[in-house]
C-alpha cells in the first residue's frame, strides 16, 4: 500500500472521521426508548463505519487525491458537519427520533436550519458522502453515496408519512408548504 502523502491523509482524516462524529453525536442527541429496536440505527452505522470511513478510507489510500478534489471535499465536509451541528443543536431535548423510527416530535420544528428545509440532517449525511466522493471519485465511492442518497431520500419520505398522519398534521402541512425537503424554496 502506498505512503499517502500528509494533504491526502489530512483530507481522508478529515472526510472520512465525518460519518464517525455523526455517530458519535447522534447517539448523544437523540433520545431512542429502546435502540436495538430501531432499524435506523443500525444502517446509519453500518453506512456510516462502512459505507462512510471504511469505504473512503481503504479507496482513498489507494488512490492519490488531487488537491482541486482535496479542496472540495474538505469544504464539503466542514459544511455537512456544520450544518449536522447546527440541526443536532437545533432539536436538541425534543422528541426527534431515528430515521424509521417510531417517535414523532410534539410540535413542528421551524427554526435555525429547519426554517429553510425539511430534513438539514439527512442533508448532512449526503453532504458528507458528496465529500468522500470528491475526495475519491471511484466506482465504490459513487455507489455508496448514491445507495445512502436514497436511504436517507427513502427516511425522509418515510418521516413525512408519520408526520402527516399524526397529531400535528396541519401545522407540518402548512410547514411542507413554505420549506423545502433538502433544498430551500425560492
């Protein structure tokens, strides 16, 4: 196996231990009765140790990463972990569950990130798959992301269901109206 240079293991340092902080602060953020029940927690770790930094980790060491994809991939990364954090400290110590989960918050969450779209976390997470991407354009890379964008598009969706045909249907309702899913509205 090659020596990587220090930019490059700086940058698969830095993209892959991404998907190890959204595990680490996720379990810290969410409030789950009972997380062996949760499928969700078990393929967001599974995606994130594998899909996630295993994955970019073991291809970025075997190929050299320029400094142009170098550079994005870092932005990249840096954006989704701050958008994670500025949605994890967002809905902190409400009743937001795990993706698939069973829990449905008490009230619609319309402020920090939320107030421009739907799902900032998910959004995260698929910024940070862009990022190993980025990093190491590769077949493996690329299926990855594209397999967790439709997870994390399939949560989304499913989330919504729940929502919609809960107790605060109305307000998430008129919420869908004014926000978009992972895009702002114009």
């Amino acid at each position: 196996m090659p020596v990587p240079t220090i930019p490059q293991a700086v940058t698969l340092f830095l993209v892959g231990g991404v998907f190890l902080h959204f595990m680490v602060a996720g379990g810290k953020m969410l409030q789950v009765p009972n997380p062996d029940l949760e499928p969700g927690a078990w393929v967001a770790q599974i995606l994130f140790v594998f899909g996630g930094t295993v994955a970019t980790w073991f291809v970025g060491l075997h190929h050299p990463i320029s400094l142009a994809n170098g550079v994005v991939a870092v932005i990249l990364a840096t954006g989704s972990v701050a958008l994670y954090e500025w949605s994890r400290h967002t809905i902190m110590r409400r009743q937001f569950g795990i993706a698939w989960g069973y829990q449905v918050p008490d009230a619609v969450c319309d402020e920090g990130p939320y107030r421009f779209v739907r799902h900032p976390i998910y959004l995260s997470y698929m910024l940070a798959h862009l990022a190993a991407v980025a990093a190491v354009p590769h077949w493996l890379t690329a299926s990855i992301c594209t397999v967790a964008a439709a997870l994390f598009a399939h949560a989304a969706f499913d989330d919504e269901r729940k929502l919609a045909a809960s107790g605060i249907s109305a307000d998430y309702a008129a919420y869908r109206e004014r926000t978009g899913m992972f895009l702002p509205k114009l």
